[in-house]
C-alpha cells in the first residue's frame, strides 16, 4: 500500500512534469511565432486602399436561441466591421423569447420570397427575413435543432465562399474580418481559420463596437481572461505551428464554404461541434489525400461574454468538456494514425493526456498526495514539492502568457489592468484551478451517462458606458 | 514567477507608458514648427532627442510621420531630421546595427527622407531570407520611385513574405504614378504573347510577366487602375479578350470600371454571360458605376440567375441604372468618362474563387 502511494505519487508528478513541459515547449514555439508575427505586421503598412479589391466575399452567420438580451448588438457589430463584401446570415433557432421580434424591429426586417437550397441537412425553416435598410442581412427563423443546426442552417442560407461563424453573445473587431480572411487570398489549400475570442465583460462597448477594452471587474471574469489568453495566445498558435490545430473555437471561426458542404456541415449530436467540424476536416481530408491547410491567426479579435456566476460558468464548462470527449471519442480513427500527420502522432494523442484526462489525474492526484502524506507514506516535503509543481508551473504558463500579450499584441492598454490580469494569472492555481478541474470532470461524467442538456447561460446585455 | 510577472509589468509600461505618450505629444506640438523655421523648436526637439530610447521612439514618430504623408514636405523633414542629428543617428543603425530588422526599418525611413544612401543597402536587404527585413526594404526601394525595380520588388515581397497581393499593391503603388508606362510595358509583354499564342518558359521574372502569372497580371491591372491610367484602356481590353485566367477577369472587370471608359461597355456586357458567378456580378457592378443604361436589357435577365449574389447585384445595378436618363447615356456613348479620384472606390467585387463558380 505505501509503495503503491509512493508510486502514485511519482507517477502524478511524472505526468505534471510531461504535460507542462510540453505546454512549455507550445510556449516557446508561440513566442517564436508571434514575434515572428509581430515584426511582420510592425512592417506590413496597410492603408487600406486596395483592401477593396483583393478580398473574399464572406457571409456571417450568427446562430441564435434565446439571445434577445444581446442579439441586436451583435449583428450592428458584424454590420460595423469594415469588409468590402459582406453579408450577415442570423439564424433564430426556435428561439421562444423576443429574439426574432427583436431584429424585425432593430433592422425593419420584412419577410422575403426566396428560396435557400439545402446543400446541408437541417431542420425545417420556417421563414426567411431581409431588411431594405440592411440589404446585407438575411434572418433565417427555423424551429429549434440547437447551434450546430442553427449554423447549418445559415451555411445554406449563405452565398458567398467563405462562411464565418460568430456566437451571438460576442462582437468582433472592425479589422477582423480584413485580417481573418487574408491567409484564403494568398493560400487555396487553406480551408479553416481561427481568430482570438476574449472576453468582453469590462469592455466599453457602443454600437455593437469595442470602443475601450479594460479587464472585467467581475474577478470570475478576470480567471477567464487569464484562461482565454493562456488558451489562445501561446496554446492555439503553438498547435497551428505544429501543424496539428484542432480546434478552432466556435465563437470566432472562418471556413471555405465548399470545404464544410463537402464533409457534411456541423453534426448535430455533439456539443463540441466547433472542434468536431476540425477534426473531421483533418480525418476526411487527409484520407483524400488532399492539400489543406487549417490555421490560427494572433490578431482578429472576437470579444465574447463570458459567464460572471459560479453556475453558468459550470454549466458551461462540463458541457465544454463532454464536447471535447465527444470530439475525441467520434474521431478516434485519427489516434497515433501516422496516416494524419501532426494531427494523429502528436496534436489528438496530447489532447486526450492534457485536455480529456488531466482533470482527472489532477483531482486524483491531490487526493493521493494528501492521503500518502496524511499517513506518513509518503514525505511531506515531497508530497509539498509534487503540489507547488502542479500548481505553479500553471501559473506560469499563464504569467507566460500576459509576457507574451504585453509584448506583442497589448490588447490591454492600462498597467493597471496588466497588473490585475498577472496577479489573477499567479492567484489561479489556488482555488479556480481545482474548481475548474472538478467542473471538467463532471463534464466527463455528463458524457458517459449521455447527458443531453445544453443549458442556457444568463446573458446580460453589452454594457455601454 | 515573479520574475515573469515584474517582466510583463516592465514590458507594459515601457510599451504603453506615460512617457512615450508624452513624447508623442511634445514632438507633434514641436514639429509643425521647427519645419517653419523655429530655432527654438528645432533645439527643444534636439534636447528631447538625448537619450537612445527617445531616439527610437522619435524613429517610429517620424517614420508615421512620413507614412501617413502627414501634409509635410519628405524634403523639409529631410532638412530638419539632417540638423537634429537624426540622418546620422539612423544611418549608423543602417550600416551598423546587427539587428537586420533595424537596419532595415532604419534604410526605410531614409529612403522616405529621400536619403540616396538607403538605396543601396535598401537593395541589398532585399534578398534578405527575413521576411520583416525584405518588407521593410520593399517600402524603402519604392520610397524612390524608380520603376525598374518594380518587378523585383514584387517578387521579393510577394515569394517571400506573407503579404497579400492588397499588400503587395499598397507597396508597389508607393512608386507612384510615373511607373504606369512601366506597369503599362509588362501587360503589353503578356498581351502579345498571348495574342502570337507562344508560350515562354524561359522568361526573366524580374524583368517580365509570364502569360500564366496571376498575382503579378492582377497587382499591375489594379495599381493601372488605381492611378486611372486612360493610356491602358487597350490593352486592358485586349488582355480580356485573350486571357482565360478568371482571376485576371475579375479584375480587368474591376479595372475597366475603375478607370471609367465608356468603351468598355460592349465587352462588359458580353460577360454578363460568363460562366463564373464572380465575373457575371462584377460585370454588373461595373455596368452599373459606369452608368450603363443600355446594359439594362441584359442585367434584368439576370434577376433570374441561379447564383444569389448575382441577383443581388444585378437588382442593385438596376435600381442605379434606371433612373439615369437616356440623354446623359447617349452622351456618354460618344466617348471617354473621366473616372472618379483614387481615393473613391466605385466598384466593390470579390477576387475569385476557383471553388465557387456555379
């Protein structure tokens, strides 16, 4: 028994040590990338003048349930941004509160005549709106089939060649799109893109645009922040340097339309649909032996509502986690498959060590430690060295993080803010860390006794100060 | 860790602190007049200009400055850089900084000073492997305006950079004006090899166009139409009757509207009949911004086309188009429009894509 502690023990330590230290090397490819990045467009001199003519033709689509709180904001933040030819496809997904009154009333919406071709199963619709005031915007009102649907639906309401998704709790930047679409220009073997999601809680925020980003107030808030950047900013770039990215998040995505109709649009029976959609990209594309590129950019930037109480927050990371586990488990086929390059030898096999398991090993590991210690088992100081190396290389990774941020994109513009932000980065390991671990791993259960439910997270609307 | 996080502070601060605001403002309160001649001003920008980080702040001030072409003479901000000490200061980064990005920025910004010592290193650090020192180079060898260096510019900054051709054609439109005949030249080499239907595998890509070069044939159609160069109206429309490339369609369509002939009209409307949605669209728009009311005929035709975007524009081009009265069209039809400035845009348009036609 105390050998099998002692064990256990090592074993835990063992696998903080792997998994970080190649969180660290991600760090390092990231910093790499983005210096790289940066001096790049330090250099790059765009004043805009051409934008009009190279560009892409792009259709936004804004699934929506429920959302009235926040809907009109949204879309007069996608018909904000600056893009030569754009247009907004919103899809009410059965919403039953005043989601679809809402935008007939925001934008004049009248009820039009056209047909939308079904290049991609979806549930019935039950009408399609236009605005004369807004002729770029399309409303699309189908009965309720949850988001995956929702983004089928407005795929084959969608005309033009690049489809970009953006939930309808966030605002994009003015730029984004200029700078999200740019690698499909240069590049036809791309077929997905990803841009950065932030929280906007804190943000001033007027007429659907981001007038001043400040850090949220709301210290839940200020834990995401620290994650959201930690995530995106070395997680997603180091992946996407690797060649291995697979995921891009559902709350700020670009595709190549012809490449999501080819492999069958969103699956419906997943909640992780964003990563889902990714990683049968790889898995089809790759058996066609076809060239393709899916890819992370640091600097179009998507600011999302993130959850400000304890229960959305859960609710929204176990249904996060049961995603990923289905993801995962739907694709396995890709699991140390030299057939699917980075993707099958390195990016799934890690996401399943790094993302599906460590919530469990984590708790587990706590537990042992506190158990091998408690009967003398195991040495305190190890047992203290094993959780000071748990925790802190964390927040290191996060501290990282903020280094990186601060000296490259400096999407936060007060010290102050990048002092709250760093003191949040350290503080996390203590108390957020593990409650985030138990969350996931209920997230786990939820899979494994096929939980169904998506939950609806309180929306509250943008603030505008 | 708290290393990191003192790191991240420094950083922050440095990046964004106070004191770079400060300077920012003193400098562009200063600097409207020590151009006029002040003495004063002249000697306060001296003294700001002591410490080396103010020096580079002052670099990116004035390399903005001179971007943005801020209403100053490149001339008098030369003369005045010249007696604050400054050319020197950024000369020995451009010869001695063992930082290539540095040397790069710093030719740059001389070359906008229209400093001839830029010009050669500017050259050199052009088959730099970096792709931050061959932008930076790319700027600076535009800054002086000499078109024989515009094919080798573009290749450099579009093989081995990341730029997008919108990119490529901001840089290359630093050329100015007077290269049009040059640009002008290499479509004329496209064109008749096309129209002799010979093919040339051995081409020298820094001094000609290869008939299947779709990104330098597009950046040259759009810089000629930035600049309205009437001169090119033919040989725009004779590369559209030969070329197959969709891409260079597009924007030959796109160019034609831009440069604003009326004679392109007749060709315009043939391609309402193109098989690719894009073409047919952009034909329409640029009907439209020509204010094609003859075309009205054929663009109703179009209300039923398969494609939703072309149905869009072809209902927005009429919308425009039938309120024009018929006399302003016939006297249109006898000759040339003048088209709009550079600054408007008339026509919007999507470059092609090859996964989209119908």
């Amino acid at each position: 028994m105390r050998q099998l502690l002692i064990d256990l023990n090592y074993l835990f330590l063992a696998y903080f040590v792997l998994v970080n230290g190649f969180y660290l090397l991600l760090v390092i490819l990231s910093s790499r990338e983005v210096d790289r990045y940066s001096r790049i467009r330090a250099m790059t001199e765009h004043q805009g003048v051409f934008a009009t003519t190279f560009y892409k033709p792009v259709s936004v689509i804004v699934p929506a349930h429920n959302e009235e709180a926040t809907i009109v904001h949204t879309v007069s933040s996608v018909l904000a941004v600056r893009y030569p030819e754009l247009e907004v496809v919103v899809v009410s997904d059965g919403s039953t509160d005043g989601t679809l009154e809402e935008l007939i009333r925001a934008f004049e919406l009248v009820p039009s005549s056209r047909q939308v071709t079904l290049d991609i199963p979806c549930r019935p619709i039950r009408g399609l709106y236009e605005s004369p005031t807004y002729p770029s915007l399309r409303v699309v009102d189908k009965e309720q089939g949850g988001k995956a649907d929702a983004l089928n639906a407005g795929i084959n309401a969608s005309s033009f060649p690049l489809v970009c998704n953006i939930d309808a709790d966030s605002v994009i930047d003015v730029d984004s799109l200029v700078h999200i679409t740019r690698p499909f220009t240069r590049d036809h073997r791309v077929v997905a893109v990803g841009g950065v999601v932030m929280p906007a809680n804190g943000c001033d925020i007027e007429n659907g645009e981001v007038k001043k980003v400040r850090a949220p107030r709301n210290s839940l808030a200020r834990f995401q922040t620290v994650e959201y950047l930690r995530a995106f900013l070395f997680g997603r770039i180091g992946w996407s340097r690797l060649n291995s990215l697979m995921i891009i998040s559902g709350a700020f995505a670009i595709f190549r339309r012809t490449a999501v109709v080819e492999v069958g649009g969103y699956r419906t029976d997943t909640v992780g649909e964003d990563m889902e959609l990714v990683l049968r990209m790889h898995r089809i594309f790759s058996d066609q032996k076809r060239r393709y590129r899916v890819l992370f950019l640091p600097d179009p930037i998507c600011w999302t509502q993130v959850p400000e109480d304890l229960k959305s927050l859960s609710k929204q990371r176990r249904r996060w986690q049961r995603g990923l586990a289905e993801s995962l488990f739907k694709n396995r086929r890709l699991c140390f498959n030299p057939k699917y390059g980075g993707v099958g030898l390195l990016g799934y096999p890690f996401f399943v060590l790094g993302e599906l398991l460590s919530p469990v090993v984590e708790l587990f590991g706590y537990a042992v430690v506190a158990v091998g210690v408690a009967l003398n088992a195991v040495d305190w100081r190890l047992g203290l060295a094993i959780l000071a190396c748990a925790m802190f290389l964390g927040s290191i990774l996060s501290l990282s993080a903020m280094y990186l941020e601060a000296r490259s994109f400096q999407k936060y513009p007060s010290v102050r803010d990048v002092i709250v932000l760093s003191s949040y980065a350290l503080l996390e390991s203590f108390g957020y860390r593990q409650l985030h671990s138990l969350w996931r791993c209920l997230g786990l259960v939820d899979y494994l006794r096929k939980r169904e439910s998506w939950g609806q997270p309180r929306r509250m609307a943008f603030q505008r100060e | 860790m708290i290393l990191l996080f003192v790191a991240t502070v420094f950083v922050q601060v440095r990046k964004s602190g106070p004191q770079t605001r400060r300077l920012h403002a003193l400098w562009s309160e200063l600097l409207p007049i020590a151009l006029q001649g002040s003495r004063d001003a002249t000697s306060r920008l001296r003294d700001s200009l002591r410490s080396r980080r103010a020096r580079r702040v002052f670099h990116d001030f004035l390399d903005a400055e001179l971007r943005h072409r801020s209403g100053y003479s490149p001339f008098s901000l030369r003369e005045l850089s010249r007696s604050l000490g400054f050319t020197a200061w950024l000369e020995g980064r451009m010869r001695g900084s063992r930082n290539l990005v540095e040397r790069a920025a710093a030719a740059k910004t001389l070359a906008r000073l229209q400093e001839e010592s830029a010009r050669s290193v500017a050259l050199k650090l052009l088959d730099s492997g970096d792709p931050a020192v061959v932008l930076a180079a790319g700027y600076a060898v535009a800054a002086f305006r000499d078109p024989s260096y515009l094919l080798p510019v573009f290749r450099a900054v579009y093989d081995r950079t990341p730029l997008t051709l919108h990119g490529a054609a901001e840089l290359l439109s630093g050329f100015g004006k007077e290269s049009c005949p040059v640009m002008l030249g290499l479509l004329q080499g496209v064109v008749r090899r096309l129209g002799e239907g010979r093919t040339s595998p051995s081409l020298d890509r820094q001094r000609e166009v290869a008939e299947d070069d779709t990104a330098a044939q597009v950046v040259l159609i759009d810089l000629l139409a930035f600049f309205h160069y009437q001169p090119a109206l033919p040989t725009l429309l004779a590369l559209l009757d030969l070329t197959e490339d969709v891409e260079v369609t597009i924007h030959l369509v796109k160019a034609l509207a831009k440069v604003g002939d009326y004679r392109a009209v007749s060709k315009l409307v043939e391609l309402l009949e193109h098989s690719n949605w894009v073409v047919r669209s952009q034909s329409v728009r640029a009907l439209a911004a020509l204010g094609a009311r003859v075309a009205c005929p054929a663009i109703r035709v179009l209300r039923e086309d398969g494609n939703l975007a072309v149905r869009t524009a072809a209902e927005d081009a009429l919308r425009v188009l039938e309120v024009i009265p018929e006399s302003q069209t016939a006297a249109r039809l006898g000759g040339t429009e003048s088209g709009p400035g550079p600054e408007q845009d008339l026509v919007g348009g999507g470059q092609v894509s090859h996964d989209q036609g119908d």
